[in-house]
C-alpha cells in the first residue's frame, strides 16, 4: 500500500486531497495546525458553512466508507513536528493499514499561508507569510534529505509566481541565450503579493535542494481554483471543503456567486482585464493523482503549469452573470478602484501541456458547474454576511 | 548634515563604513544585535584578536577623532526595533548633531547572518538564516515605506545570487527575447548555499517593494571582502574590524593568510578552480560612499556588481605564497576534497563597470596588501588556534 502524507490536510484543498487518495486505497495521513480555521476568528471572516473539525471529518469519512485518514495536530514550522513525520518516532496504529512503513512515498504540501490580501494586511501578517511558508518549506526539505530522500515531494505553487510577464510563460524553465552563449535557468518570476513572492522563496528553496541533496520534486504552479464538492465529498454533506465568500480567504468565482445570491454587486477590481488561468477543484485533485503516479525523477525538479484555461476578471464576472440569469438572478457588476497595484491589461500566454500530457482532462467552466456552486451558496445564504465581503485590502 | 542608519554596525563591513562616514561629517548610527560576536562563542570560533564592544569603539572613536557615532543595541528582525528607528521614537541626544532630524537619509544594510558555511551547519542555522535576514529586509521594507519613503536603502547583497551561469552576467538585469517578444527580468539567479539563497529572497522583496510602493533601493551585489586596515583604523589598533580566519566566518584570502603564517597548508576545495570577484575592504566602503552620493531614484531599484578583478581560488592561493615567499614564508597549498557541491571549472564573466562610472577607483590585489595583512597575522600570532581553521562543514 502507497503511503501519502498530505501536509495542511485540513485546508480548501488539503482536505479533498486527503479523500481523493484514501477512496483510492492509498494510507492517507494529514497533517495541520488549524491555521485557515483560527485567522478567520482572528480576522473576523467567516465560511458560508461550518465544517466539523479534522478529528471529526475523518471519523465521518471512515464511518461512511471504511477507510481511515490518520490525523496529526502540529505546527510545520518547528523543526521538530516536520522531522518526527519523517524519523519514525510517529506511532502508526491503523487497524487497516497494517503494512505501513511510517515513511511516505509522496509528501503534498499545502501546508502554508495562502492568501495575498493576508499576506498584504500589515506588517505582521507579511512576515508571518513570509516566515511559515519558507520555514515549512525549508523544513520538509531537511526532513526529507536526512531520512526519506527517496520520497516524492509535490509542492502546491501558484502561477502567480510567473506575474504577468511580456513573454510567454513556459511551465516552470527558460532556454536563455545571451550574446551568443545559452544556459538554462528557472523562468523568471515577479510577483504581485508578499504571499505569492514567499511562493517563489518555496521554489528557490526546492530547487536549492533538488541540486544539492538530489531530492525528488514536483512543482505545480497552480492558478486560483473554484468549485466545492468533489466525487468524495458527496459521501456526506459535512465532508465539504471550507468555503470563504470574503475578500481575503474566498477565491473569485466562489466569491463572486456569494456576491450574486445576496444581490451584492460584483466587486470588479479596476477595469477588470487582469488575465489568469484557473481550474476546477476536481482537476486539482486529477493534477496532483497525476503527479503522484508519475512522479519526478530523483534529482529532478519537474515543474507543471497547472490551469486549464484563462480568463479575465470581466469574463467571470460576465459568466457568473448568465449563469444566474439562467436561474433566475439578475446579477449586477460593479467596477471599483482597484485596492491592489497590478496590470490591468498585459499579455498573458501561458503554457500548461504538461498534466494533459500525464492523463488529465479537464474539466471546463460552464454554466452548469456555476449553477451548481449557486445551489450550495442559495442553501446556506442565511448565513452570508455581507459586511465581510468587500473590506478593501489595499496595496 | 546627512544622516546615515547603518543596521548591522558592529559586523566586519559595518563598523569601517560607520567610521568612514563618520570621518567625512555624517551623522551616523550603528544598529546591532552582536549576533557575530555571540555565534563565535556557540560554535567555538575565536577572532585574530579581540575587539572592544561596539559601545567601547564609538567611545573610543570620539575620544580619538571628535566625532560620534550613535550606538543602538537591538533585534532588527522584531519589528517594534525596526521601527522605532524610523518612527521618530528614538531619542537622539548628540551634542554634535543638533540638526539631527531622526529620519536618516540613507539606511545601509548589512543586517544578515553572513557566512554561507554557518547556513549549511544544520537545519537550525539554515532556519537562522533564512528568517533573520529575510525577516530584516522586510521590516526594513515595511518600516521605510511607512514612516520614511524617501530615505535610500543600501542593501548588501552577493554575486553569489547569481552563481556560475553559463551566460554573461550583467548587472542585476536581462533584457530576454523569447519567441518574438521582449520583457526585462532580474536576472535569473540560483545559489549555492541557504545564505546566498536568502540574499536572492531579500533581492526579490526590494524589488516588489520598489514596484508596490516606489521605495529607492540599491542592491550591491558584492564579492569576498578582503583585507583589515582603513584610512579610519589605523588611528588606533583597538578600531581595527573583526578578523575571522576560521571556515566558518573567515573569508578566503584573510584565512590563507593566517594558515600560511602559521605553516598550515592553504585549503583548497577540490581543484581550485572555482573563480569569483574580490574587493578589497578599502573598495566596499568606496562603493558604499559612491552610491550614497548619487542614489537611486524614487521607485528603482538599482543593482551594482561591487567586484574589482576576478580570480580562481587557486589563483588566490599561488598569490598568497608568492607574497609569503617574498617575506620570507615557505608557504604550501593542498587541495583537498571539496566539501561543498558547487561547480569546479565553470565560465564565469561578470560585468561590473557601473560603480567605476560612479568614480570608484578599484584598489587591485598586490604583494604589498598580502604581505600588509601578513604583518597582523603575525603580531597576532600566538593567538591563532589550528584546529579550528577547518572543520570540513559539508554539503
């Protein structure tokens, strides 16, 4: 039995993953600090729905389906926490899962602060990004050199590592010539938050160790994902991901039917024409099973952009609007000032080959699939407050 | 008078240029944790000689010259400490500088673990060194851009940030032509340690600054320092800058020195050819007082390749012997196997002509510098201790 150990398994995407690989007879173990769950009360943002805790959400799943996800309570960011999932000193007690070597074959890190408009609050929120994101990183680098160099590492990027460059993005490396001589390096990257440039921290870290310690990593350079349910969660409704409607965890089409259930115009920053690629929960899932069956190459750091198709901020807000005509709603958008320094209108071409190539197919944005996050959102629109959706995180 | 912020005061290049300006009528103070002289004691490493405290030196400093330098004690990766340097909470009650504003007008840092090997110890200093220095940059970020965004930050960074490319290096920037179309990138950087890493960090957090909020920064990619004395130390020895000849703190043609002076064979990693930039310390603070003068501009970030001749490491160490030689020295070298992962024989062509243009004029490497450094490795002599000039930290 395939061992996988998912670090933040308690997160939007953590959790699904965990699932995904446990109804598919991996031994799953997540692990996770409660981070996404104690800034809400911190921030005062709440979710659309409440989610039973990772200890219950597991119970539920075995109750339901047999199969048992070992959870972990800790802080990636201490040196000790990280190694003990690596060194052996965990005692592994699984009923079914009996063959469990207590080193894993793949280790998912999602295990960092994901947000940009929290990276951006102040100060203090900017260096605790900055500080959690490379020290789990560095951290689960060390763990895996010294006693499982052998295990797989993929790590959850972000394409807005890349920016909005005036060239076309490839997946993760540039051939470079310079007055007549060439050489290869990582594609250049600016980014746009203190959260996504902690994201290309992460990658200069990998690769640090990929070429020191011949360590084994997979970088998926991951565009803002939507959606909720996904094959598993459908198992039982307290099995849903997290789902954030506010301006600092809530991502944007999610956030945007919120807006539309409740009649709050659609929050369009500036005019709109900011460009990226996006996915399906449900691809994320296939991207990263993908990944896993196929992994990287000891020594090799193999990077995938993963998005399956582009659009503007306008063209979500215009398809959140139809899609709510065809139910009924009559969605307005709003176009404000921009909170955030960014290009409003840039080239934007990039390259995302490489998991098609590894099976995936993609699950397009439709209409339909819109409808369907409408239903959940009209489900609990009692709960939706309002004055949490737009604060205007400036920078 | 213009007033000068130098974080990191008390290291090896901060206190010459706090007395450099200090010399040329600046207001100057000088911020330090005393991290160089504390580390030295955890990990057993011993300086040439001993070196009054950063407070004695400002004393002895005015005692012999008149000037003052105002002395801060703190951790400039809290915070509050940053801060407060920037927010005006800071008394300042020099008899001399009355028209003291308690914004300075330059902020230069040096504010880092510094030491590539010290990095490579352990994951614990790895961890240092990475949330020090990037934690420190960015509090310098946030505490300039809130308090004091005309102030130019001085930032030393490394040539190690771009290692040994198979391409020419330019100075900070790469116009890239890919597919027909054109952008201008940082110039594409990958390390070989976690020390020059986290320089890379702290170059990529100048450069979101510069663009989110129009800070004016200049990053000096600098190369290995050598030498002791200054115009400003030989007023009297107790002025005189740290002087490391370990593995771990010592740079390379200040440790062959030493070994050559006490018969133990010049340590070269592997074949020797491993080549860089070098300076002499009298042309860091050149540099420094040169991009003082002329800064950068509101909103740029401006990067200097601070080098003035290359060399191999085997180079360095057949100019030690011959300046042994020359006074007398039988000096031997021994290649021994590289402890470090790093590229033996590699193209290496850095441009570097842009702080000539700001009026540097480089002081080359002679005999007669070597043998000037010989002399105080002899008078110290009797305090050098053989076993800890290499300890062979490996990676």
């Amino acid at each position: 039995m395939e061992h996988i150990l998912i670090l933040g398994g308690d997160g939007y995407l953590g959790w699904p993953t965990a699932m995904y690989f446990s109804s598919r007879g991996y031994a799953v173990t997540v692990v996770d600090n409660n981070f996404r769950r104690n800034v809400g009360k911190e921030i005062d943002v709440t979710m659309l729905y409440e989610v039973p805790n990772l200890i219950e959400r597991a119970n539920i799943w075995y109750e339901k389906t047999g199969y048992e996800i070992k959870v972990v309570i800790g802080d990636l960011s201490v040196p000790k926490q990280m190694r003990s999932l690596f060194d052996g000193s965990l005692e592994y007690d699984w009923a079914t899962n009996k063959d469990f070597t207590g080193i894993a074959d793949t280790v998912i890190h999602f295990a960092e602060q994901p947000s940009a408009p929290y990276s951006m609050m102040n100060f203090t929120t900017s260096n605790l990004t900055l500080i959690n994101n490379i020290t789990v990183t560095n951290n689960l680098i060390y763990a895996v050199k010294d006693y499982a160099p052998k295990t797989h590492i993929i790590k959850l990027g972000t394409m807005g590592e890349y920016g909005t460059p005036n060239i076309d993005i490839e997946e993760g490396w540039l051939d470079i010539t310079h007055k007549g001589r060439k050489d290869k390096f990582l594609y250049p990257r600016q980014a746009s938050s203190i959260y996504h440039t902690s994201k290309i921290m992460d990658t200069d870290l990998l690769w640090f160790g990929v070429r020191t310690w011949d360590l084994k990593v997979t970088d998926l350079m991951q565009g803002p994902v939507y959606g909720i349910d996904t094959d598993e969660s459908i198992v039982d409704e307290r099995l849903r991901t997290f789902f954030n409607y506010d301006e600092i965890f809530g991502t944007i089409l999610n956030r945007f039917i919120v807006q539309a259930v409740v009649g709050y115009p659609l929050t369009v920053y500036g005019s709109g024409g900011q460009t990226r690629g996006y996915l399906n929960i449900k691809d994320t899932l296939q991207c990263i099973f993908a990944a896993t069956k196929k992994p990287a190459k000891q020594g090799e750091l193999r990077i995938f952009n993963q998005i399956v198709e582009t659009f503007s901020v306008i063209e979500l807000a215009e398809l959140t609007k139809e899609a709510g005509r065809l139910i009924g709603y009559d969605v307005e958008i709003k176009n404000i000032d921009n909170p955030r320094k960014e290009k409003e209108n840039h080239y934007y071409n990039p390259t995302y080959q490489g998991l098609f190539n590894l099976g995936v197919k993609p699950n397009l944005l439709t209409d339909k699939i819109i409808g369907k996050i409408f239903k959940v959102a009209l489900k609990y629109k009692k709960n939706i407050r309002e004055e949490i959706i737009f604060r205007g995180v400036k920078w």
